[in-house]
C-alpha cells in the first residue's frame, strides 16, 4: 500500500515584525483607539510580521519551500506536483498561479504540475488533503504543498476590528509517496450559505461587489470555528480507529487562542499538547498550519512517529483535518 508521508518542512517569516504597541501607535495617528490588552486578550496574538513592498505571495512561498526541499533531502527537480494555497495570490484569479511562479523562481524546468488553491484559512488542509490523493492514486511521487499569505495587503487599517488579528508569512512541505503510515486520515467540509461573514476584497470581475478589504463578522466566525473544529477532528481520528489520547500535537490554524484551547479541551487534550504561534504570527490564513509544524519539527518537539492533527476552519465557510504520522 501507498501512503504519503511528510519529509520535510520549511517557514519564511518577512523580516518586519510588527507588535501590538506598534500597531496601536500607528492606528493612535487616525484616532483609531486598540490596546495591547485588547488583541491579546481577545485573540492570544502579540505580534505579527509583514511583508516589505517587493514580496508578494510567491517571493514568502518561495524561502519556505527551498527550506522545506532541503530538509527533505530532495532537489526540486524531483518534485512532480506544486500546490500553492493562498487567498493573496500574486495576480488576480491565480492568473498565472502563484504555483507556477514559484516554479519558476525555483528554477525548475522539469513540467511539473502545478496549480493554487483556495480554501482561504483551511487551504493548507484542503492542499494536503489533494496532495494526499495525488499521491495514493500514484499519480504523483514528491508533491511541495505550500500555505502562503501576504494578508497585510488586503485588510483595512481602519478597522480596528480585523487589521490586528492577521499576519504574513509561508510554510511547506514535502509530501512523498511512502512505504510507511504517514497521512492516515483526511477530511474536508465546505457550508458555502456562511459565505458572507469572512471574505476578501471583491475581484475586477465581480461587478456585483464593491469590497475593497477582508469583511469578517468576528463573533459569528467565532462561534461556528468553536462548533466545526473539534467534529472534524473526532472524523478524522474516527477514520483512523484512533483515539483522542492518541495524539502526540495538535496543530490548529493559528487565528485566535481562545478558539484553540476550547478546541483542545473539547478533544480532551492538555494544553501543553498543542503548537502554539498565533502570539507570534497572528492569522497568517493559510499559511499558519505548516508555520506552527515546521517551528515545532525545527525546535524537535514533534519527532517521527509523533501523530500529529492539523486542522483549520475558514472563510467559504470551509474546515477540515489531516492526521498525519510523522
Ligand atoms: N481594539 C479595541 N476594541 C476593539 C477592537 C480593537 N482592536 N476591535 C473591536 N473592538 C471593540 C468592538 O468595537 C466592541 O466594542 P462595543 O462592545 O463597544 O461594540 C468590543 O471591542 C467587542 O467586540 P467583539 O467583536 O464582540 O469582540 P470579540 O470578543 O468577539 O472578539 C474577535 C473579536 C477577536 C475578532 C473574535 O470574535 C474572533 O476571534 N473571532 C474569530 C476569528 C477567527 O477565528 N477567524 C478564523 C478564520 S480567519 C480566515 O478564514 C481568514
């Protein structure tokens, strides 16, 4: 049997690193009031980092990937399959992907496929979840599956509501076919009628919409993450005749602690089991999931054969879980 097993990890931060001081004295100039009490009590996030004005997407996927294809031993040429999930791509619609630029700027010249994804704050687990059935249908070996985000270029800075909460950054992976368990469950969910209370600013092509920034309605975001996360958890762990106890680290998409440890209580699982980074990266969408593993794989809390549940809920309405064995 085919399994798909994670080889490598990599993370970019952007060097700007922005605190909660600074952001309340930035925001204090428009008479915009926010306190470093407020995010963090709120939100559990202190500070987060963002992008200088020549890094796009691609420029953040790019540093993560090269550390993620080191750490796996692999060169990029032997990577048949690139899956970018972004909601900050490079060009509108993914047009040319962010995947396919990154490709480029890896230098490889080998075809390989490679297309974004958009599943907005659940898109890594939804790449993961694809990069998986790529693999075990043996229709690709070495896929690079990618979260990366530049949200500082779509939130509304006179919002005090949303601009404190989300950050930059990028994190991958090296997904490759194996003899050994790696991913052991998948699952995904889309509610597409809660469309309407989280979503990024409209596209040239949506005349129907003039939303210049990411909308979210904090509250009803809150209560319905609380609700899907540890459900999808209980499915995946299910579906591998798993139990709670079982789990070495709980990943979950970084946007709000108190979300987090309500998820980990509800699994029954101490606090001391989860990776946390949201104080230091705030939501990085996408990209927060394979941040928070490849700083808990490099400081070698999570070692192999560690079983390790990532999940994520975001805007489409979408969530979903992967349990992998590293
Ligand atoms: N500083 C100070 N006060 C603020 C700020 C701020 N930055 N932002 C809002 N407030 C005020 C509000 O105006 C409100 O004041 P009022 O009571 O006088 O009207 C008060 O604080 C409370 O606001 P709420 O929105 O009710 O605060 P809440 O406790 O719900 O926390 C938060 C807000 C942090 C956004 C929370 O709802 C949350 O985390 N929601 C989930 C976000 C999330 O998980 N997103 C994940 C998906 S993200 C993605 O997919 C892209």
């Amino acid at each position: 049997m085919t399994y798909s097993k994670i080889i490598g990890t990599g993370s970019y931060l952007p060097a700007k690193r922005v605190t909660n001081d600074d952001l309340a004295a930035q925001l204090a100039t428009k008479g915009i009031e926010t306190s470093d009490e407020w995010i963090v009590t709120r939100s559990g996030i202190s500070a987060r980092h963002y992008a200088a004005p020549d890094e796009n997407a691609s420029d953040l996927a790019v540093n993560a990937a090269r550390k993620a294809l080191e750490a796996s031993g692999l060169e990029a040429e032997q990577i048949d399959l690139i899956i970018v999930a972004t909601s900050t791509p490079d060009y509108f619609g993914s047009f040319p992907s962010t995947a396919c630029i990154v490709q480029n700027k890896l230098g490889m010249r080998n075809n390989s496929a490679a297309f974004d994804m958009g599943a907005v704050c659940s898109g890594f687990v939804y790449a993961m979840a694809t990069a998986d059935a790529f693999i075990k249908a043996g229709n690709a070996k070495n896929v690079l599956v990618i979260g990366t985000e530049v949200f500082s270029r779509i939130l509304d800075f006179d919002d005090r509501s949303t601009c404190v909460l989300f950050g930059d950054g990028a994190g991958a992976v090296v997904l490759a076919a194996s003899e050994e368990p790696g991913v052991l469950a998948v699952k995904l969910h889309a509610d597409g009628s809660h469309g309407g209370i989280l979503c990024g600013p409209a596209n040239p092509s949506n005349q129907a919409s003039n939303q210049e920034f990411l909308y979210m309605d904090g509250p009803a975001v809150f209560k319905l993450a609380v609700s899907v996360l540890e459900k999808v958890a209980n499915e995946a762990l299910a579906h591998a005749q798993m139990p709670a106890g079982d789990i070495d680290w709980l990943i979950p998409h970084q946007a709000n602690l108190r979300i987090m440890t309500g998820t980990a209580k509800k699994l029954g699982l101490p606090a001391d089991k989860m990776v946390v980074t949201v104080h230091e990266h705030g939501n990085t969408s996408a990209a927060s999931i394979p941040l928070a593993l490849d700083v808990a794989m490099r400081d070698g809390r999570i070692k192999p054969g560690h079983n390790v549940m990532m999940e994520g809920v975001g805007g489409g309405f979408t969530w979903g879980a992967v349990l992998a064995r590293m």
